[in-house]
C-alpha cells in the first residue's frame, strides 16, 4: 500500500524497510524489535503495532511526506540521497568503474562519470538522466530548497 512512499524514502537515505508480503503481526513485531516506526494506512495493523506506529492518511507520496514531516523530526540531508537501494534498502557505496564494466550497457560505461553498487543486492547505480528529476522532487517532497 505504501510502496511508493518507501522507494521515495529509499532515495533520501532512509533506512526504510518494505516487504507488502509480509502479515500483519510479523511487520509489527519486526518494527517493535528493531526499534523502528511503522507506517501504514491501515487502521487494523495501526491499532496491532506498538506505540511507534503511524496511521497516514494521504493518497499520494507528497501528502505522506507531508504526514511524516509534520509528526516526526526527520532529519533529511541531501548529502544522503541515493546512498540506500531503492529496490531492496541495502547500503549503496562508490565502486571502481571496472567492478561494474561487464554489468552495465557499453554506453554507460563509457560516459557515466562514477558508479556505487549496492551491498546487499549487487544492483549498480550511476548517474542518469533520471537522477535529476529524482533530485528535483526530493527537494520538493521535503521542502528543501531547489538544488542548484
Ligand atoms: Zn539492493
């Protein structure tokens, strides 16, 4: 129900956990013990979890965000986008161009300037043509001022 939401949050460096197979009471004791805040639109799992649980009531990422802001002190740095795999959470460091030359298309590795890999899934990121647009509305999604 959230997943667009956790890719988002995923952008800006927030370890954000995500697993829409996973039942009600599982998620909550996972949430419980390791101490994180779950977050969901479902007011049955709302009322399982433990006492760091938030009900949202937005239809769209931005309302969410809006929702999270206005309820917890997040602490969102640009310094952190793009350093957690949108697609599994893992931690994404640089890696050396010849690690990745046989994993990625000839043009990208000839032209991308650097690569990061993430540590948990071996998926490969470089900067694309898509990363501003990211940028641009993390920047908006958390009130931050335009990037340059
Ligand atoms: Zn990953």
């Amino acid at each position: 129900m959230l997943g667009s939401l956790a890719r988002w949050l995923r952008f800006a460096g927030f370890d954000t956990f995500f697993d829409p197979k996973r039942d009600d009471a599982p998620l909550a004791a996972l949430a419980r013990s390791e101490g994180r805040w779950l977050l969901t639109r479902d007011r049955r799992l709302a009322a399982k979890a433990g006492p760091r649980v938030l009900l949202l009531s937005g239809a769209t990422v931005a309302q969410q965000v809006a929702e999270l802001c206005s309820r917890l002190a997040l602490t969102v740095e640009e310094a952190r986008f793009f350093t957690r795999c949108s697609a599994c959470n893992g931690e994404v460091v640089a890696v050396g161009r010849e690690e990745v030359l046989p994993l990625v298309p000839p043009y990208v590795a000839a032209h991308a300037p650097h690569f990061s890999r993430c540590r948990s899934c071996g998926k490969v990121y470089w900067p694309g043509t898509h990363e501003p647009r990211i940028r641009r509305t993390l920047h908006q999604l958390f009130g931050l001022a335009p990037p340059p």
